[in-house]
C-alpha cells in the first residue's frame, strides 16, 4: 500500500473515532471501569493510526523520513500487544463486573508488553523483529511472529473467554464483544500473506463502531444504579411480547415491589438504600433463567417476564424468590431484611389488550398482595398485646 494510500485511509479512521471519542463524552460515565478502557482503547487507537503512517516512509532517504520510518515501527511494535490487553481487560469486567479483578488482571497483562519492549529493543541490535537497511527499507525479521502471535493469542483469549461466558452476557452484547475480534484477524491474516497491506489498525476502527452501539444502546436502556433493564426497556419488551403472542404460546409476568423501603432509608441511609436495591436485583436474577427479562419498573419496583404459559410454574418461580430472602435475610450480612410484595400472572390475550392493561392488573394484585402482609402483620401484633 503506498504512503499517500496509507494515510487517506488512516485519516479517515482517525476522523471516524473522533466523531465516536466526542460523543462518547456526552454519554459515558466517567466513574465506569467499562467506559475508561473504552476511551483508552480509543485514544490508542488513534495514536497507533498516526504512527502507522509514520512508519510507511520506506525508500524515502531524505533526512527526515529514516527518522519518521524508525520512530513508526519502534512504536508501531511497541505497542501493538497495549490494544489487545485493554480488550482482555474490557472484556473481563463486561462478563464479571468486578473491577477488583479486573484490575488484578493488569499484572500479568503487564508482563506481557514489558517482554514485548524488552525483546523489541534488543532486536534493534539483532533485527530480530524488523530491521530498515542503508536505503530506508523495512524487512521482516526472523521472529516478525513473535509480536503477531501475541496480539494474536490475547484476542483469541478475550474470545474463549466470551464464548465461554456467553450465558452471562446479553444476546447483542455477547454478539458485539464475540465479533470484536473478527475484523482484526482478517486483517492480521491478509498482513502477513501479503506483503505491504496493513489494514489491522482500520479493522479495529470497524470493531469499536461496533462496540459503540452495542455501549449506547445499552446505557440508554439499562438502570445504571441495578444493571438491570429500564422501564423503556421493559415497555418496548412487553409490547414485542405480547405482538408475538398466540393461543399456545404466551408469557408471564411478576410485579415486585420491596416492602418498607423507605424505612431502609430513613434509618441507615441512601446508600445503604442502594445496596438493596442492588440485592435485589441481584437476588431476583438468581431465581430466574438468563432468557429471562428483569427490570427496574420504578423506585423499588422491579418487573419479571418469563416465558412460562402454566400458573404452577409461574408459582414455582415465586415460591423460588420468596426462598432466596428467606436465605438473604438469614445470612446476616446487612443490617436490613428484605420483604416483598409481589402481583403475577400468565397473560391472556382476551383479557388484556395492551401492556398497560397487563401492568395495570399486577399492580392491583400486588397492592392486595401488601394489603394482606399488612393485615396479617396487624393481627400478630394484637395477638402479642392482647
């Protein structure tokens, strides 16, 4: 690919991700582990983009150019494995959101470009990576795999650990992060059989485009607070679900809503109020499948839906939840006890028309379901004082 080729195409990459880099702004948190590697991915990205073209100043003698050729592929080799380690880290903490761990992570990571940087500076003396000749022409050394292998194994690793994983993600986030590393293979590939293309740094481009939209449209629909979907999410879901319902086939919902949550508030705190809101979430996602549909209808409310047409195993579902805060509430970990209210049932078309009518009747046998804890909370209250 010659010089003027090169730095159209790059320039054009590196117009493409600042037009993500500004936006991205707009949206992102700035206290997200997720959203800072993305951002450093970016910004490397664009460097790496600059540098490329720094080092296709091959055959040009003139005093300056050696010097641009040099510098290029020092830094292109460099930090060529920087990219992929972020993916690993970003990766890791899309699939556990631990960020201790994730962090964890960096140390071995770290080892790896440390290995790359020493074997890259003693292959100045021995050529082992690359070597530029009298008349600024780069060659290919002997251990010119070495680097591509690396940034080869840590995007096949990233991969694995997604494919693996897959149950843990959503199915548009599973299918962004597996297709991440696409792209760059096939550029990986067609560099090392052809000698001259470099499209690598271009393929990644096309990658984090793809990561953006899969990031955006999930922020726009996900409660940052649970990590669980939104009321829009749960109104677009709902609507789709009862669209695609039919006489033997239909679905079921469960409306929650957490017993005395302001006095969680008013006594320890909001932030303490947050973690059971957290819990809960968390709790509710353990007593369901990953096919499953949870969100945070509002406040201390959360929605279930669930592709279950029987009323016994809907029940079986809500017998399982009532277990878990049982567990929760005896483990002694929080200082609070968690109690639900909650309204369910299997939908049927000929009853309700439209997703508003169908939250509507779980709201009213979640309010009768509060009503009768009250009741019953009353009479065992006389009891003792009688």
């Amino acid at each position: 690919m010659s010089l003027q080729n090169n730095t159209v195409l790059n320039l054009y990459s590196i117009a493409i991700l600042l037009v993500i880099y500004f936006h991205a702004l707009k949206v992102f948190e700035k206290d997200s582990l997720s959203d800072k590697l993305y951002m450093v991915m970016l910004n490397i990205t664009v460097l790496l983009l600059g540098i490329d073209i720094l080092s296709r100043f091959d055959g040009k003698t003139s005093i300056i150019y050696p010097i641009f050729n040099q510098f290029g592929n020092f830094m292109s080799f460099l930090m060529s494995p920087v990219l992929p380690s972020l993916w690993v880290a970003y990766v890791h903490y899309q699939i556990y959101g631990d960020e201790r761990k994730t962090k964890r992570l960096f140390y071995p990571l770290s080892a790896i470009n440390i290995l790359n940087a020493v074997v890259l500076i003693l292959s100045q003396f021995f050529g082992w990576y690359y070597y530029i000749d009298s008349n600024n022409i780069y060659h290919r050394g002997p251990l010119f795999w070495l680097p591509t292998s690396i940034v080869v194994m840590l995007i096949a690793g990233a991969f694995f650990i997604t494919a693996v994983n897959r149950r843990k993600l959503g199915r548009s986030s599973y299918l962004s992060l597996i297709f991440f590393a696409v792209p760059p293979i096939v550029g990986i590939v067609l560099q090392v059989a052809f000698y001259g293309i470099s499209i690598v740094l271009n393929s990644v481009v096309l990658s984090l485009m793809v990561v953006f939209v899969n990031l955006q449209n999930h922020s726009a629909y996900t409660d940052y607070l649970t990590g669980v979907s939104n009321r829009k999410k749960l109104d677009f879901y709902l609507k789709k679900k009862i669209s695609l319902n039919t006489k033997d086939k239909t679905f079921s919902a469960i409306l929650i809503d957490i017993n005395n949550f302001k006095r969680i508030n008013d006594t320890f705190g909001h932030v303490v109020g947050d973690n059971a809101l957290e819990n809960t979430a968390n709790l509710l996602k353990s007593c369901i499948r990953n096919s499953d549909f949870i969100a945070r209808y509002g406040g201390d409310e959360f929605c279930i839906v669930l592709d279950i047409s029987d009323k016994s195993d809907l029940e079986a579902i809500v017998g399982r939840i009532y277990s878990s805060v049982e567990k929760h509430n005896k483990s002694g970990l929080y200082p609070y006890e968690l109690d639900f209210s909650m309204g369910y049932a299997v939908y049927d078309q000929h009853l309700f028309k439209s997703s508003e009518e169908f939250l509507k009747y779980l709201d009213v046998l979640m309010y009768e379901h509060k009503q009768s804890l009250k009741s019953k909370l009353n009479a065992a209250m006389q009891e003792k004082t009688s």
